[in-house]
C-alpha cells in the first residue's frame, strides 16, 4: 500500500509557473513529476533526498525549521518537511509573479495535513 502523502500526490496538477515536483514518503520512498524537460526522475529523486537529510541535519542542530526555499538561478526550490519525515518539494520559476503563490500554499497546507503538521 502506499503511504497515503504518495497517493495524495500523484492526484495533484501542476499550479502556474511549477517546473516540478516530488514528495519523498517517510518509508524512503520518492515519487516526483517533471513539466520542464531539465528535471530527470533520477534528479528529482535526488533533490528530495538531499533536502531531507538538510532537514534533518539542521534539527539535529537546534534548527526547527519545517519549510525553507532554496533559490538557484533559474528555479526556487520550495521545501517542507513533515513532523514524520515526509518531504514535499516544488520547484517554480526563480520569479514571484511567475508562479501561482496561493496554490502552492494550499498544496503545502494539504501536505501538512497528509503528514500530521500541527500549526
């Protein structure tokens, strides 16, 4: 069975101005979409992998952090990480007006729901 955050996303649509998207379950396991052509399964899987463990090191730190945006030049990064573990990444265009703010943050307050966030 899968966890329920996979099921939960692959239901999903992209919001204007995403580029791609993963979300890594607690279990380990990644499932990530691409609408741009630069972004390999293999890269996506990748990148969640990568924010997971910085998550995770930053906690181990004294950093309660639970969403961060990585900027790159041509894309941001947008980043949460469930109190189990899960993670959910969105990379958008590197423009605020570029891509849809609102939506993204309904698909992260869903997330946060799926992974048991309490806010």
């Amino acid at each position: 069975m899968k966890p329920p955050v996979i099921h939960w996303f692959e239901q999903q649509s992209a919001p204007r101005g995403t580029l791609a998207a993963a979300v890594r379950a607690a279990d380990k396991s990644t499932v990530g979409r691409a609408w741009n052509n630069a972004f390999t399964n293999d890269a996506l899987d990748n990148a969640l992998r990568c924010v997971a463990d910085t998550f995770q090191i930053l906690q181990a730190n004294g950093v309660a952090l639970a969403r961060m945006r990585l900027v790159y030049k041509n894309a941001w990064l947008h980043c949460e990480r469930g109190p189990d573990g899960s993670c959910l990444g969105i990379f958008t265009v590197a423009n605020i007006e570029g891509y849809d703010a609102a939506a993204l943050e309904k698909l992260f307050k869903q997330f946060q729901v799926l992974s048991g966030i309490k806010r």
